[in-house]
C-alpha cells in the first residue's frame, strides 16, 4: 500500500526474510571462497540490503521496476479506488486496457 510518493508499506511473508536471510549467506560464502563467482549475482547488493532491511527493520530502498511491481500489485488488487499522490495513473490504464478484469478487482468464486 503506498502511503507517499517515497514510502510503500508491504506486508512480507515471514518466508522472504527467511529467504532473503539465506541469500545474504550464500552471497558472503561466495565472497569469502570465491569472489569470481560474485559476476554471475545479479545484484548483491540489494541482496544485502533486503536481508539488512528485515535484521535490522528499517526501510528497504527499491528499483523502479520494483517500485512499478508494487505499484501493479496495487491495481491488481484493488476493489474500487487507486492512490496516488499525482495525477500520474498510466499504468493502471496501460493494465487495464490490457486486462479488462482488472477494472473490478479479484471476486471470489465458488463451485
């Protein structure tokens, strides 16, 4: 949920910080035996900062795809309004003329 054009607040599985706690580890075992191996790590250090984020709770700084991913989530799941502190609603228009169903939110189904 964004709270400001700066800060989302996410609710996170206590499995990503397990996950992300186990990365981190992997990335020092790598670093510490062989540090050639750290050129096929996409981003370490945001591998790093995500597990600080969770050890230390304080606010993790996101990518902008990261950010858009968020943001989609919001237009995913929305059932009547979506935030945003500009008039700047693009891709909630650029999904929803790709998805039609977005428009309504999920609806639960039953058999």
């Amino acid at each position: 949920m964004p709270i400001s054009s700066r800060l989302t607040l996410a609710f996170v599985c206590p499995s990503h910080e397990q996950r992300a706690l186990q990365a981190r580890e992997q990335l020092q075992f790598i670093v510490d035996h062989d540090i050639s191996q750290l050129m096929h790590v996409k981003n370490p250090k945001m591998i790093v900062d995500y597990a600080n984020a969770f050890k230390k709770g304080e606010a993790f700084i996101t990518t902008s795809d990261n950010t858009k991913f968020l943001n989609s989530l919001q237009v995913r799941f929305a059932e009547q309004y979506i935030f945003c502190e500009e008039d700047r609603f693009g891709l909630v228009k650029k999904m929803i003329d790709a998805d039609d169903s977005y428009r309504t939110g999920l609806r639960p189904t039953v058999n």
